[in-house]
C-alpha cells in the first residue's frame, strides 16, 4: 500500500544542505498548519494531473521541483522563478511539465511511470529555503469485473457456494438484491475480498449477486448472478 501521507515537516534548510536523502519518516510526521507540501494527488492514466502546493511560504520568490524523494541534478524537474518571472528545464523535465504562476506544477497526459514523490524547494529571502514533499498516485480504470458463481442452483442446508469476483482492482464490495450485503456466520470472504463463500446456504440466501470494484479514480459493477435455493 501507499505511504498514509505525503506530507513532510517544515523546515529551513541552508543552500549547501539542499542535496538531501529524505527519510520515509518526513512523509508519516502528522499534519501540521505549518507545513509546507505538495497536495498528494490522484489521477486516471492518460489524464492532465495538477500538484498543489500547501501553505506555501507567501515570501517565495522561487520554486524549484524535484522527482522522487531526493534532491539531486538528475531528479531536476525546472525552476519558476516569481520576481523576474522566469523558467528553467532539468534533467528530469519531459516536455510535458508546466509551471504555473503559483509554483504549482502541472504534467500533461500523465503515464504510471509518472507516479511516486515528488519534491519541491521554496527559495527564501535570506538564502533561507523550505522543502515540501507529495506523492502523485496514477491508475488505470477498472475493467468491469467478471462475477461467477461454482453453482447457482442449490440445496437449503445441504450446498455451499462460492462466488468469485474476477478483477485486478484495489477494493471489492458485495451487494445483495441491490443492496450492501449484510455478511452472516454463514458467509465469509478471502482476504481479498474477491471471494465469497456461503455455507450451507439458506432459504433466504436466494438473489441476485454482484461485486462492485474500484481504485481512486474508477467504479464498475459486475453483471448480476442469480442464485436458486431450493427445499431438501
């Protein structure tokens, strides 16, 4: 799973300190008002992503972006400078990146290898910087998942059976006749969720099943599965 946060403490760092290693302890330090971020961010692939920027310092007069959790030439998105306005490309830009007036940084038609941390330095009076961290979160939409059932014409308190919901997705839900399913002592699901097994299987078990699945940015819903219980 992801890291909980991608916020990070604020902090004044000297310009000979801004080549740092970043621990993963900076992205779980709770949330403060005086921390400066990146808004952590998710987006469907193919799609224009925006990275925000939290309580940033209102005496910046420049940003520079960073891709991953270090700062270093190579992971050098660009620069905006505010007073002059100015630009300027790093190693790591991709001719998709943009930069808005506000520092917040803007990648055209993100693709996965977009996502992880991304880093950015707010430039100070004084020689004094401040460093803020976020994470961009990119995901396919989910395919409409496959429902299929070992069995859909049973026997009350003789069968079992065993519903699996066929996806790659992240979350799994269950509903019954149209709504939530309500699970018994009769029913238990796998870890992941995917899979649902009734046993033995009741009068009232009978209905309509289906799973519904989803990540950040995508729902879909199975096709529904009856299940026939029948008398002993």
């Amino acid at each position: 799973m992801e890291s909980p946060s991608a916020t990070a403490r604020r902090r004044l760092v000297p310009f000979q300190g801004l080549l740092l290693a970043v621990s993963l302890f900076i992205f779980w330090s709770p949330l403060t008002t005086a921390q400066f971020s990146i808004v952590s961010t998710n987006v469907a692939e193919g799609k224009d992503a925006l990275l925000r920027l939290l309580n940033k310092p209102p005496n910046a007069v420049k940003f520079r972006w960073f891709r991953g959790e270090k700062v270093t030439y190579n992971s050098f998105i660009g620069s905006l400078a505010i007073i002059p306005q100015a630009h300027a490309k790093g190693p790591a830009d991709t001719g998709r990146e943009k930069f808005n007036r506000d520092g917040s940084l803007k990648i055209k038609k993100v693709t996965l290898k977009d996502a992880g941390y991304y880093t950015v330095v707010a430039f100070l009076p004084g020689k004094k910087k401040e460093i803020g961290f976020g994470r961009l979160n990119v995901y396919q939409p989910v395919r409409v998942p496959t429902l299929l059932a070992s069995n859909t014409a049973v026997t009350e308190n003789k069968d079992s059976v065993v519903l699996t919901c066929y996806t790659n997705a992240l979350s799994t839900q269950w509903f019954f006749n149209g709504m939530s399913l309500q699970l018994t002592d009769r029913m238990k699901l796998s870890s992941d969720s995917r899979t649902l097994t009734i046993n033995p299987v009741k009068m009232k078990d009978a209905g309509s099943y289906q799973c519904e699945v989803s990540n950040p940015i995508s729902t879909r819903e199975s096709a529904p599965v009856e299940l026939d219980v029948k008398y002993e």
